[in-house]
C-alpha cells in the first residue's frame, strides 16, 4: 500500500524547519536550521534579522529534508505550513516559500496553527485519544486547551503577559549568564536549571503569581519583577555593579525555577479540576500532554508530576526534541488533516493568502 507523503515546513521563530513524514509518522527525512545561536548574542529576536536567516536558509533546509527521505516532490500528497501565530516577518518565508512550491509542483496546501502543531505531536508518537488536557509552555506561548479533534481545541487558559521562557530568558540575561562558565551556550531555561540544582531556593521566597484569579490564565510579569527588584537589591548589597555575577545566583535561579513551576503547577491543577467538574476529559485515565521547550525542565515536570499523580492523571511529556520548534510537528499536523479531509487548499492558493 503507498502511503501518503507529507512535506511540513516551519518557520514562525527562530528554527528553520522541514520533514517529511509518511501517514504513520514516519520521519522520512529531516532538517533544522536553529537561530538560536545568533539570537542569544544579541539578547533577544530580532524580527528582520530572523526574517533575514530564514530567507538564507529554507531553500536548503527543506531541499536536506526532501533528499534525505529519498522522496521527490511528485510523490508529496500535500505541503503542511505553519501560517500562525508567530512572527510575521518569519511566517511570511515559510508561507512565500511553500505557496511557490505547491504552485510550482501542483501540490495541495495545508496552513497549519503552530501551537495545534505542538498539541498533536504526542500523537506521532504514541496513540493518545480525543479528548486530551494540554499545557503548551515555550518561549513564546503559554497556554492551557482541551484538544478535542485535530482542530478542535477550546482554550482554557493563556498568559495574560508574558510567557515563562521568555520570563526565564529574561531574568538569565539581566543575571549575566552568559558569563557563568557553564552557561556560556545555554538557553535561559537551560542555564536557570542548572545553577537551580545547586542553589536553594528558600532563601528568596518569591509570591505564586494570581494566588487570587479563580481561572486557568499566566501571568509572569509581576514575578520577573520580583526577581529582578531582588537582583538590584543584592547587587546593592554585594556592591556590584549591574553585568557582574552576583555570588547568589544558584539561590536566584532556584527560587525563580521553583515560583515558575508552582505557577504552571497550580493552574494546572485548576485546569484539571475544571475538565473533570465538566465532564471535558474521559472519565477513565485522562490525559495531560506537556510541550514546548520549557517542558524538558525536568523540575518543572517533577511539580506537574504532583499534581497529576494526585488527580489520577496520565502524565505526557514527548522528548525534547519533539518539544521544540521543528517540522516534523508542522508535517504530523498535516498527516492529520489529511486523514482527517480537512483544511486541505488547493495548489493555486491566492499568493496574497494572508494567516488569520
Ligand atoms: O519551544 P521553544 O524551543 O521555542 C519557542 O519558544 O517556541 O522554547 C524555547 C524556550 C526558551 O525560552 C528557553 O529558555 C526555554 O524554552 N527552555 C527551558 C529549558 N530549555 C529550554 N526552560 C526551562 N528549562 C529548560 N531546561
Ligand atoms: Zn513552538
């Protein structure tokens, strides 16, 4: 039997991504090309640059992707695209690039959601049914939905700022990290997990943020301020300047990890609490999928852990590198649709198709 072919492409950040994947899920061939690098000197994305690397890169990218799973453009069933949210000027590539190449090869497109993308990713990997609790926690998104059918997803909750890798980037920038020895090449997720494993969090006892909000919302900013009236206090206090390591950063990190996981953690909880209340989860051995790159914390997995072991939940954290921005999530996304018959547009999609 010949199984159908899809080639996903991504580009609504930093990751210039392609796969091809069969209906199994399969991954055929695979290519990414991270910016993550580039951005981390210059503390933080800048959209033109990001525009700019992807415009450099994803004819490559996807080209590795098609001559690594030895399939041509012909064989393809459809090209899957991530058309939102993100970046205008990074989805823009992905989008010109791909609706060029449908047209060109007389192939149909699916525009795909990018945080849906990241939802149905467990579903590659293992078979996870319909309805399922999922917790998207990256450097941009911060949210909380029931995933009811490939496209069918009611929102429960998102951050009303910012979201926690961004808040974890932010407050590893303004303590320098980059300057700690072993820290010089990681993300700042990454490095706050790290120095959090010998630092103790007790000493900087930070305020759970919305104690008060009876919902299933984020909000990050109020604790990065926290944290960051508490660095200028103890740069005071040691008399450093700002730029320079504070020798209190282990206890920082660990306290901030700690806040940023008993936040994710506790509206969680509220979030199952919710779904059971209404009946929005199967009965039997519900679901909780967690993604995104702030999902391989593993101290934030071990507080999620908690609550689901309490309320009877089954626990999904797909590996890292599912986790992340790449296309195979963007080609699974499409495998779906296509299964599925929907959201499926033709070859000669107008050029000045805009995402919504
Ligand atoms: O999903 P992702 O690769 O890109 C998007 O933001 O879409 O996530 C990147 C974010 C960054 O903010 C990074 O600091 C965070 O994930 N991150 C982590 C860890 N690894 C990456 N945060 C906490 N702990 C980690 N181990
Ligand atoms: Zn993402």
């Amino acid at each position: 039997a010949c199984s159908r072919l899809v080639l996903g492409i991504e580009t609504s950040c930093d990751d210039t991504g392609a796969a091809v994947l069969d209906e199994t899920g399969a991954i055929l061939g695979e290519s990414l090309h991270s910016q993550k690098e580039v951005h981390l000197r210059s503390g933080g994305i800048i959209p033109t640059v990001a525009q700019q690397l992807h415009k450099e890169h994803i004819a490559r990218v996807v080209q590795e992707a098609m001559d690594r799973s030895g399939v041509s453009p012909r064989q393809l069933s459809a090209v899957a695209t991530t058309v939102k949210p993100g970046l205008a000027l990074s989805l823009g590539i992905g989008l010109k690039f791909s609706l060029e190449f449908v047209r060109h090869h007389n192939k149909p497109f699916i525009p795909i959601h990018h945080m849906e993308a990241h939802a149905l990713t467990v579903r590659m990997l293992q078979p996870v049914a319909f309805p399922f609790l999922v917790l998207l926690i990256s450097g941009g998104h911060s949210l909380l939905a029931v995933a009811r059918g490939v496209s069918d997803f009611l929102l429960l909750g998102q951050t009303l700022d910012e979201a926690p890798g961004d808040t974890l980037d932010k407050v590893a920038r303004r303590l320098s990290l980059l300057k700690h020895p072993h820290c010089s090449t990681l993300s700042g997720g990454q490095a706050i997990e790290h120095l959090a494993k010998e630092g103790d969090r007790s000493k900087f006892p930070f305020r759970t943020p919305m104690g008060q909000n009876y919902d299933c919302d984020f909000s990050f900013a109020g604790l990065r301020n926290q944290v960051t009236m508490t660095i200028m206090k103890k740069e005071t206090e040691e008399g450093i300047e700002q730029g320079s390591l504070l020798s209190c950063v282990n206890d920082i990190a660990a306290a901030t990890q700690h806040a940023v996981a008993a936040h994710l953690a506790k509206r969680t909880h509220r979030a199952i609490l919710f779904c059971k209340a209404k009946g929005l989860l199967p009965a039997c051995s519900p679901t909780l999928v967690v993604s995104g790159g702030v999902a391989s914390n593993q101290y934030i997995r071990k507080a999620l852990a908690i609550i689901t072991e309490a309320t009877g939940v089954n626990l999904l954290c797909p590996p890292a590198k599912f986790c992340t921005d790449n296309g195979v999530m963007i080609a699974w996304n499409g495998v779906e649709r296509l299964r599925e018959g929907t959201g499926i547009l033709p070859h000669n999609v107008d050029v000045s198709y805009e995402p919504k």
